[in-house]
C-alpha cells in the first residue's frame, strides 16, 4: 500500500529552487527513497547504479554524452561507483540545464565523496521511516494532517490541545497507526495489508540484508560475529546510557571497536545518538549518551520477539518518531536528555534558538504530577527558558499542570 509522504514537499521545494540542480537523498535502505523520487519526478532518466552490468557503462560516459544522453536523471545506490559523482559534477560546472538526483544508503561512503566533489552544489536531503501521520494515509493524494507536535514546533498550533484522545475526530485513524508502529514499526514495506507473520519475516529479511550489504560496505568487515552481537546488545538496552567500557568487557571486544560500531549504527540510519545536555558547565550533569534503536520493528526483529515492549523500547519508539518529525518539518532543533547526579532526568531535551521543549515518556496507562516532577524547576539548569514540557504516556485525557507544563496522550499527540 503506498504511503503518502510529508517529505514530498521538502523534495520537490528543494529541487525547484537553483540550488537543487543536484539533490541527494540519503537514510536507511528500504525507507522509500526510490518510489518517492520516481513518482514525483516522473520525467527523470532511472539509473540503477547498483547493477553491476551496466555500471561500468555508466562510469565511462563523457560529460558530454551525461548531457544529452541523461539531462535529467535519478542515480540510485551512487556510492557503489564514486566515479559518477565525478561525471555528475563536471556537468554541474559547465552547464546550468541539467539536474540530478542521487540516492544511497550508505551515509559514510556516499557523503565522504560528496564532501570532496559536490559541495557547495548539492542540497542534501536524509529521508528516514513513516511517520505516524504518513501511516495513516493509503494513496499519495491522501492529505497529510501535520501532528500536534510538528503545529507546535512550527508556532501553527491553534487554540488549547484537545482535552482527550477520546473526543478527536481521527481517534481511531491515529490509534491504529500507533499500535501498528509500536508492533512493526515504520518501513513502509511492512505498512500494508500482509499478515503479521510475513510482516515479521520481512523485519528478519532486513535485519539480515542489512548486515549482509550495508555493513560489509561500510567497514570491509571479514567477522560480523562481534558487531551482531553488539547489535543484539543495544537492542536489549536501546534507550539506556552507553558505558563503550561496560559494553567491550561484557562482549570481549575492545572499547574503540565499541565506539566505532556504534557510530556505524548511527552511520547506518539504525540508532539515534542522544547526547546528555551540557550547556551548563556549572551543573553536575551525566556526560555519556544514549543509544535509541530508530525503528521498533527492527528491534523485535533483531530480538526475535512479538510484542510486549518495555519501557525503554516504548521510549525509543517515541523519541524516534519526535526525531523523525521534526526532521520533516525542518526546524532547526538540538536533541539531547537530561541527567544529573542529584537524581533528576528528563528523556528529551529540544533546544531551539529561544528556548526548549522537555519530554517525559511513560508507558503508563495513567500520567500524574509525580510523572511530571523532574519538567518542574527546569529552568535553573538550562541555558534557556522552557517554552513547554510533555508528560507523553497512554491516558486518553489531557492535564495540565501549570502554565507550560502538560500529560497529553503519545497518540494524540504525535498522531
């Protein structure tokens, strides 16, 4: 079933601009940079550069034969022959007729070749899995409704939020598609009517896919047995406090094969790494990250399970579609979380350039003032004021605490 995609209107405002003669679209396999592509731009020459029969063909055409042969073109998989990166940019440079759009999904290899030939005439652009509005959509001519939180962060929210998840006229619509996320999670492969049986063979299939081409591509491993099984631990304790030490005596690697693994996860588009905030000097503050699985789906994959989160994966679940979010919506937003010795913590941190939004995730079907009590007081840590704080949880009602804090149900919210 095709998704619609709120990235769409990014896509095409960026290569209707003159800095988009050369777009490239990066994120993780499988997120749906080719079919979006290829439907917007319909009259785009497609060039598979992942056939390796016909890539060296490609390789060795002329500027000028690019130029009349392929004015217009989509490049899918460009990092598998950094050559035509090269072709690319020296038709960028002596004509201003054609344009471009490259795809990979390899961040580390794509976007080391696009620093060295292409910058300063690209836009880069990363595309990640559906969001849970895109879930709710069948056909690209469904309109997308822009969740509470993305009206909020883009200052277009009007009026009070709703008083319950209960008495909003797409209820359902955005509670199927939260408990379709939490379950599968959100590639849109997996977004259909399959049964959840070839729903879950296919997360499998990815996971192995994954191992098999996208890490073998990014770092020429020979043994993957050390980086599944660094795979399988973050999974177990996706959302929790990295400590590489900890992690490399428990899997008997060494701490800088710990970090660099991480960052491939991260390289990759499977985790986010949030950083503890920082800008306090003077605060006795927790200084080592977090680690959130990107996609729920792939962390029942990887831990071969059905169901039943706990409540670190329900976090990374959540923190992973706000990140998704607001990077639609292209605010320019710092992610972090809070931690200090004294105890008090929050699971996410949005610093914008006039203050921040704070963020509480509980799995709870019931959110109360004690869940809120680390949002109080904030304002003698941080840097900034607090423009609003979110206890994010399963109560249908909505309650507000004080003037800028509030519990808001996760759907409604992020629905």
């Amino acid at each position: 079933m095709i998704k619609n995609r709120q990235f769409a209107s990014v896509v095409t405002k960026k290569n209707s601009s003159r800095f988009g003669r050369i777009l490239v679209l990066t994120g993780a396999r499988q997120t749906g940079k080719t079919t979006l592509v290829r439907h917007l731009f319909p009259d785009y020459d497609y060039i598979a550069v992942e056939d390796p029969v016909t890539r060296t063909t490609y390789a060795e055409l002329s500027a000028q034969q690019w130029k009349s042969l392929y004015p217009k073109a989509i490049l899918d998989e460009v990092q598998k022959e950094p050559r035509l990166i090269e072709s690319i940019k020296a038709v960028y440079d002596q004509w201003e007729e054609p344009r471009y759009i490259l795809l990979g999904s390899s961040q580390l290899l794509l976007m080391e070749k696009i620093r060295e030939s292409l910058a300063g005439r690209c836009s880069i652009l990363e595309i990640y899995p559906l969001t849970l509005p895109e879930l709710q959509t069948s056909s690209w001519e469904d309109t997308i409704q822009p969740s509470l939180f993305q009206q909020e962060l883009t200052a277009q929210l009007q009026g009070e939020y709703p008083p319950s998840l209960l008495l909003d006229k797409r209820q359902v619509d955005k509670q199927q598609a939260f408990d379709h996320y939490l379950r599968f999670g959100g590639y849109p492969a997996v977004s259909g009517d399959e049964s959840d049986d070839e729903k879950f063979d296919w997360l499998r299939n990815y996971v192995r896919t994954y191992l098999e081409r996208d890490i073998r591509d990014l770092a020429s491993f020979r043994d993957l047995e050390p980086f599944v099984k660094l795979q399988h631990y973050l999974a177990l304790n996706t959302g929790a406090i990295t400590n590489a030490s900890s992690i490399a005596k428990e899997l008997g690697i060494t701490v800088k094969t710990v970090q660099r693994y991480i960052k491939y996860f991260e390289m990759s588009y499977q985790a986010i790494i949030l950083p503890a905030w920082s800008g306090n000097p003077t605060k006795r503050l927790i200084k080592a990250s977090k680690v959130h699985y990107m996609d729920n789906g792939i962390v029942q994959a990887v831990l071969n399970k059905r169901g039943g989160l706990n409540g670190n994966e329900f976090e990374s679940a959540v923190i992973a579609e706000i990140y998704k979010q607001a990077k639609i919506v292209e605010t320019p937003v710092k992610f972090s979380f809070l931690r200090t010795h004294d105890g008090k913590e929050v699971d996410l941190l949005l610093e914008m350039a006039d203050g921040y939004y704070a963020f509480e995730i509980k799995m709870s079907p019931k959110a109360t003032r004690t869940d809120a009590r680390h949002l109080f007081g904030l304002e003698n840590i941080l840097d900034k004021p607090v423009k609003k704080a979110f206890v994010l949880s399963n109560d249908p009602t909505t309650t507000q605490f004080d003037e800028k804090t509030y519990a808001i149900n996760v759907s409604l919210f992020l629905g």
